[in-house]
C-alpha cells in the first residue's frame, strides 16, 4: 500500500535506490518497527475502549452472577437489565428533559453567537475591539455557581426549567469568537450586493448568512450542547425537583439508589453513554473542527 | 475603529443594534453579571436562605478563609488542586505528544484511532466517573483483579493516599483526546522536506524530534499548557462524581464553593454561608489567573527562543 512508501522516511534515504534488490536486509528491521508501532496502538485502544467494553459486559449480568463472577465475560446475558434499569431509574423523561435543556440552551448560545459575531467581525457596530475582548473573557469568569443560583431566586426562577436553560444558555464557552473568526471568510460583497437588492438586515442575517454559515454555527451549537447534555453541578444547585432532572443528575441519584447493584448500575450508564457514542459518529467532525478554532482564536 | 469599519452597506442601523444587544442582554444578565457579582458577594453574609437581610462585612469571608479554623482545611484543598493541575497537566501533555506522533504516522486506520482516543470528551463526567468507579471497585472490578495476581489489594477512591492520584488518572483519561487533535494538527503543518533535511544531514529520529518536531511545535505546546492548566484548575466535576463532594483527600477548591455554598446536597439546605464560598471562588479565580499570567509569560519566553 502508499503506507509502506511514505514510511521510507524513517529508513536512511541511502539503502531506498538499492532497496528493491536488497529488500531481504533492509525490511526486518522496518516490519519490526512497525509491529512496535502497532503495539503502541494496540495499548492506547486497549485504554479507551476497555473501559466501556467492560461496562457494556457488566451491563450483561445479574445481581448473582455478578456476585460469583465479577470480571469474567458475561455467561447468560441478562437483557432484563435495561428494562428495569429504565423504569426504575425513570430515565424517559430524565431524558426528555435534557433533551430540551440542550437543545433550547445550545439554541440560545448560538443565537447570540450569530448576532454579536456577525456585526463585530464586520465592523457594523461601534467599539469592535471592546467586543472582540467580551467575546475573550467569557471563556475566563469565575466559578460563579453562588450568583447564579440567588440571581434564579431573586427572580423566580429557581427550580424553573426556563432559569436553568437561560444559565446555560449563556455557557457560550468559544462560541462567538469561534463564529466571528468565521464570518471574515464570508465576502463583504455579498452584504453590498443584498442591500442593494433591498434586502434588510435582519432578513440578510437569517436567510443568506446563516445557511452560509451553517458549519460554524453547527461547530458551535455541537461543542455548548454537548457541555450541556453533560452538565451536573449547576443542575444540582438550580432545580431542586427531580421531574426536572436532567439525565446526569438522574442518573448520580441511581447510583445513590442502587449503587451495590452494579449489573442495574452497568446497564443505566449505558443507557446514557450509547447516544452519545452513537451521536459522537455523527458530529465528530464539528467537534475536532471547534476545537482547532477555538485555539486558533 | 473607524478604519476597521466598512461604510454600513443596509439601509437602517438600528436592526443590527437591537438584535445585537439583545443578545448581549441576556449575555450580560445571566452570564457576566453573576460573573462580577462573585467579588460583591464574598464581601457580604449572604446565606442561602430568601428573605434574610443581607450585610456587608468587609473582609471577614476573606479573614475566616486564612484563620486557623478554616486554614488547615483550605491549604489541603489549595494543595490538592495545585498537584491536581500540575500533575494532570503535564502527564496529559507528555501522553498526548506520543499518541498524536504515533497517530501522525501512516497506519492502517488511524482515523478510527484517533476519534477512540477522542471519544471521552463526548461522555462527559457522570458516565466517565461511573465507568472508573466500576474499573476500580474494590470488590472485583477489574484493577482489584490484578492486584490479586500480586496477592494485595487497595480501596482504591476509597484510600486516602491513592484517591487524588486517580482522580488525576481519570481526569487525563477523559481530557487527552482534546491534546492529541491539538497536537495532531500541529504535526501536519510541519512540512515534510524539513524532516528530509534532517535525514540527510545524518539526523537520527529522536533527534528528528527534539530538533524539528517539538520546536515546530512549540505553538501546540502552549495552547495545549494553557487549555490543561485552566481546565484543570477549574475541574471538580470529575471529582464530584468519583470522591463525592466532601472527601478531603480530593477536595479542590472548586469543589469547596459547592460545598460551603450548598451543603452538598441537592439544593436544600439553603442557610450555608454563600458569602464565604464566593470569597472562595475570588481566591480561586485570582490564582487560576495568576498561575495563566505566569505560564503564558514563560511559554511565550521559550517559543521566542526556539
């Protein structure tokens, strides 16, 4: 394959002209390079997939077979697990809950990535270099989990699902830096030649800038949602009733519940894990991308 | 400014003001103003509780935070987070340079190992904790298990000499793969022909390495220095979900805010005292700044030497 040419580089340049005829010599020392190399893969594979192979075995086993075989591969898989893991940690609308805190919240954050980022990467509003230095110093305020939570009080929103969106709504992390860095990619021309067609601000914003700009807003939406779905302290401290629960609290209460049954346990874990490794498929791409223009920016 | 700014191409300038600081007021009431209302608080008596009046008492919070009844509580929590960030970030930086010049190299499926090595990063702290909770139970996960083939045992988060050393462990676990993307982006700007140079100048690979590869490097090495330390100074997610939120052997500050802020548990005991778990959050937001001041000043040093 292309692989073994490129690799000719760790080689010394000088045995590759008689390489063909000499091949016998020159090769074991590369093959058993390369076994290295694959040994070093195989370990760090090993430290990330064991981790969740063996929960997903754990997930398999019942209480008793747990008890007498704690390590070993699952013998009868006990698929009841998950069923029961369901109902009783009531995940349904554990989970309909984050859904809706992620989506409304990443919803917010983006929103105001794409109405502070665009005019200030464009210059359309005064004092751009203030701005750009907001955009800067919300990825640095301090831990604020006090304010927040008398602010909710102070206006009702305590124990509210709106007050908990709007807290994390406004977790814009990288957001309108990442999307403002983006924006100076669009051409200018496009702004002149829409308002020249009597396009208005508003309409030019949302019809041609955002399909545009579509990737970046997604990067962005993608990196706040998934910080969201995975966020426990702020929930903890914001809602005290647990029907409004999102998923990770419901599911550190499950183990406060049934922590010494680790079959029930397992099979909970997954139950939140697997949309997310599912979901990782899909939306890897924008996270890779978020966080290389988040250090870029 | 006014270069900057291109003659304003649509007719009415007030659609962009009103949807700009529409955003920018819900960005202000909800995120910067508790923000700065941190240092306000952590001058007053402010309790969980509604309705009870509020006073200011100066520098007390800040005076209870040093005093004797608090100081040996707040330096072993000073302690572990500083060893907490260091270790993780200089473990985690290490680590991700080998796996991202590893992965650098032409192997068969190195896609699919990256987005393994990056996958943490989607699962966020309850499952990551729970998943290591289950590897090392001491009842016969699977860490125990190998400790018995060398006929000992441990309790693991469950022992106060090991648990930070874990926690730490997880931590780089989880946040790694954001390293190794860094790094590996870094590795592809290097062009090819340098290494080729330095092949033909009779360089040996290692040398290839320190005299091409980590130079060339050298911004990936600040940023990802930069994003470890702040991120981990700042972490207590993890910590919570492994040690729960009173353990002193993985007590960090971080943690401490939520403790004397809340009590630890969910949102109930509402009579802790909030304005000394504000004043503790300043103490912790100075030093994250501090520590951020001093790094970026020394990288910055190095990679104008380099």
């Amino acid at each position: 394959m292309s692989t073994l040419t490129s690799t000719s580089t760790a080689a010394a340049p000088a045995a590759t002209p008689s390489g063909r005829h000499a091949g016998g010599r020159t090769r074991p020392p590369r093959r058993r390079g390369r076994i290295w190399l694959y040994l070093c893969v195989a370990a760090v594979l090993v430290l990330f997939l064991f981790p969740l192979l063996f929960l997903a075995n754990t997930a398999l086993k019942s209480n008793a077979e747990f008890a007498s075989n704690p390590v070993g591969l699952v013998h009868s898989p006990h698929w009841s697990n998950f069923s029961q893991a369901w109902s009783k940690g009531n995940f349904g609308s554990y989970v309909l809950n984050s859904i809706l805190y992620t989506a409304a919240g990443a919803g917010i954050g983006t929103f105001i990535a794409l109405v502070m980022g665009f005019p200030v990467a464009r210059g359309y509003i005064r004092g751009g270099k203030v701005w750009r230095a907001v955009f800067a110093l919300v990825l640095f305020l301090p831990n604020a989990l006090i304010t927040q939570f008398q602010l909710l009080l102070r206006l009702h929103l305590y124990d509210n699902r709106l007050g908990y969106i709007l807290m994390v709504g406004v977790g814009v992390g990288v957001g309108p830096l990442l999307f403002s860095g983006f924006v100076s990619s669009l051409p200018r021309e496009l702004d002149e030649a829409a308002a020249m067609d009597g396009v208005g601000y508003w309409r030019y914003l949302f019809t041609f800038v955002l399909p545009l700009a579509r990737p970046a807003l997604v990067t962005c939406f993608i990196l706040q949602a998934v910080w969201i779905w995975n966020e426990i302290i702020l929930a903890t401290v914001l809602l005290a009733d647990p029907t409004k629960f999102p998923v990770t609290v419901g599911l550190y209460a499950f183990k406060g519940t049934y922590g010494n049954q680790w079959g029930l346990l397992a099979a909970a874990t997954l139950i939140v894990a697997a949309p997310l490794v599912i979901g990782y498929l899909f939306i890897q791409r924008y996270l890779v991308n978020g966080v290389l223009g988040a250090v870029k920016g | 400014m006014a270069s900057t700014a291109s003659p304003f191409p649509f007719p009415h300038r007030f659609p962009v003001r009103i949807s700009f600081f529409a955003g920018f007021a819900v960005l202000t009431v909800f995120g910067l103003v508790p923000a700065a209302l941190v240092l306000v608080a952590s001058f007053t008596d402010l309790r969980g509780l509604p309705g009870i009046p509020v006073n200011f008492i100066g520098i007390d919070n800040y005076r209870s935070f040093f005093s004797a009844a608090h100081l040996d509580d707040n330096l072993n929590a000073l302690k572990n987070t500083l060893v907490f960030a260091g270790v993780s970030t200089v473990v985690q930086l290490a680590l991700a340079l080998g796996i991202s010049v590893l992965l650098n190299r032409p192997l068969r499926g190195r896609a699919f190992y990256r987005s393994v090595v990056f996958m943490p990063t989607v699962l966020g702290v309850t499952v990551i904790g729970l998943v290591w909770s289950l590897m090392f139970n001491p009842s016969g996960g699977p860490a125990a298990k190998v400790l018995s083939w060398f006929g000992t045992d441990s309790a693991f988060f469950g022992d106060p000499k090991l648990a930070l050393a874990l926690v730490t462990f997880v931590q780089i676990w989880a946040v790694v793969g954001v390293s190794v993307i860094i790094f590996l982006a870094g590795l592809q700007s290097i062009p090819e022909e340098l290494y080729e140079a330095a092949s033909i100048d009779g360089a040996s690979g290692w040398k290839r390495f320190r005299l091409v590869t980590l130079p060339l490097l050298a911004p990936s090495i600040t940023a990802n220095v930069l994003l470890g330390v702040v991120n981990a100074m700042q972490s207590y997610q993890l910590t919570y979900v492994l040690t729960g939120p009173s353990n002193k052997a993985t007590q960090v500050l971080s943690l401490m805010v939520y403790v004397q802020g809340f009590g630890g548990t969910s949102g109930t005991t509402l009579s802790q005292s909030q304005g000394y778990a504000a004043a503790i959050s300043m103490v912790q937001f100075v030093l994250v700044g501090a520590i951020v001041v001093v790094t970026m000043r020394y990288l910055r040093k190095r990679e104008a030497r380099l």
